[in-house]
C-alpha cells in the first residue's frame, strides 16, 4: 500500500484552515498546528507537554467525558462545544475527535479538529431575528430568487392576497397581475430600477378572489429582492372603508438586512426552511417580482 511521507502529512496538517491537535492519554498536548495558534492564542511551545489549556471551567466535566468516550475506541463527529482563548474569551467551536491507536490496536492519544464557528452562529442569530422581523411585520413581504420564483412569503401577504404561502412557493409573481398597468409601465419601472435608480410608485395588482388593490412600491436593483406592501386599499382588504385608487397606502421604510451566501430562512411559524445559494438583500420593498414585472408580467 502507498504511504504519504512523514513530510507531507506534516504539512498537510500545519497548512490545514482548522486547528489540529493530538492529546496523549492524559490530555498533554503533543500536537498543535498554526491554525491552533490562531485560534486560541497559544504557541506550540506553550503548550507541547502540559495540560490542554482552551477548556472553560464551567466547561471541564464535559471535556473529560469526551475524553473518555474516545479512549474507549469511539469517535465525535461534529459537536458543538465551548473553548476558551489564551485571553480567556471563550467561543463556540465544532469539534471532531477519533483515537489514535498502535499497532497492537491500544488507544495512544486523541486527534481532535476544531472549527471556530462564532461568526456562523452570529449570523445565524441575526438571520433569526430578521425572519422574524419580516414574519412578525404586517406589511406583505415576498422573497424571491433571482429567476422572480417566490420562494417565501410571509403572513401578511396572505392576509393582502388571499394566496396561503404554500399556494405561492414555486410560483412566479405574475399571479398578482392585475391587467390595470400596460406593458410601458412595467418597461420603464425596469429601465429606472436596472439603471440604478430608486423605483418609486403605485401598482394595482389583484387578489385571489379577483378584487383588486392598491401599494406604493420602492425598488432598487440587487441580485434579488424582498418587497413589502402596507395598508391595502382594496375595498375587500380595507372593509370599504376606502375605495381602490383612493390614494397610496403608507409606506413602511425598512432598514435593508443583508442576507449571506447559503443562507436560511426559516418562518417562525412555520418548520419549512427556505435555502438559497443566492445572496440577495431584503430592502424596503418590492422584490425580484419587479424584475418579472419589467421582464415577464407583459407577455
């Protein structure tokens, strides 16, 4: 069998992005790669034969039943853990551990890969937060990908539309064409917003049992977009309270939430999760349905 000399494993593991480390039997360190360094703030000499340093206090009875549960033969894939740096700040770490065994198959040490995940967890809480926000807002919010398939809506819509969220996913904007605004209409929103200029004006769309209804829009070109329309103005939305073409409903200036690569959404109420691998942000307020009004709402 091909065996990779010492040299390139070594480097191999010194190059490595992720923190690589090998604990004896008694959890002296007797490995600790750059990216160890990096990641914890300790050299290599400060550590090479003393105590693994990085574990919190509160931290230390569940380090030693890792230890145990691997000195037994078995592996860790993936867990989530707390780590302390040499400044004593502590992050969230993944961590991967398997034992190292000689040749009569005796566990020798650990090998453990650790993966500082504190800026994945940042953005995942603030990716909640905003869900959320565009949840719990009683301005209809579509997102959508960059081909205008409306990936996500949120309650409000449905309370505008009438069209229930799973009735929409998949589907394209159009839906929501009303017949009321000509194919020049939509030509020169799309000229302004693809120009790089701020959309600003009212469109007429229609509901799902047919009643029509009134928004005033702001767009802006991004690789996709969110949009939001306030309070209806369609006599069935509003109770007859104000008849459709009364005037532009309110509308609700949100800040613009950058939403990341590869990033989720995920409905409060709901257990779907929406994945795309298309960044896009969600800016106050119409989305890539605009792009499918100026490219395809007129054929």
């Amino acid at each position: 069998m091909f065996e990779r000399p010492q040299h390139s494993l070594r480097e191999l593991i010194q190059f490595s992005p992720l923190a690589i480390e090998e604990l004896d039997p008694e959890g002296k360190v007797k490995l600790w790669n750059t990216a160890a360094e990096q990641m914890f703030g300790w050299r290599e000499s400060e550590v090479l034969g003393r105590a693994y340093p990085a574990i919190p206090a509160e931290s230390r009875a569940e380090f030693e039943d890792e230890m145990r549960h691997v000195h037994k033969g078995a592996t860790i894939q993936s867990k989530l853990v707390r780590r302390q740096r040499q400044d004593g700040r502590q992050f969230d770490a993944r961590l991967w551990a398997a034992p190292i065994h000689n040749e009569r198959n005796q566990v020798i040490g650990i090998t453990k890969i650790l993966e500082d995940v504190t800026a994945q967890k940042a953005a995942e809480e603030r990716l909640l937060l905003q869900s959320a926000v565009l949840q719990a807002t009683a301005n209809s919010i579509v997102i959508t990908d960059d081909q205008g398939t409306i990936l996500w809506t949120n309650p409000a819509f449905s309370q505008l539309t009438g069209y229930g969220s799973e009735e929409v996913l998949g589907k394209n904007p159009r839906l929501l064409k009303s017949g009321k605004q000509d194919s020049a209409f939509y030509t020169n929103m799309w000229a302004t917003i693809t120009s790089g200029n701020v959309w600003r004006g009212e469109v007429v769309n229609r509901c799902k049992d047919g009643s029509l209804y009134n928004e005033e829009m702001t767009s802006r070109t991004r690789a996709a977009r969110a949009y939001a329309s306030s309070s209806p103005t369609s006599p069935r939305l509003a109770q007859g309270k104000r008849p459709w073409g009364s005037g532009p409903s309110r509308l609700l200036d949100v800040q613009r939430l950058q939403v990341s690569e590869e990033s989720r959404i995920a409905p409060a109420s709901s257990s779907r999760t929406i994945q795309t691998k298309h960044p896009f942000n969600i800016d106050i307020i119409h989305s890539r349905s605009i792009q499918d009004l100026g490219q395809r709402m007129n054929h």
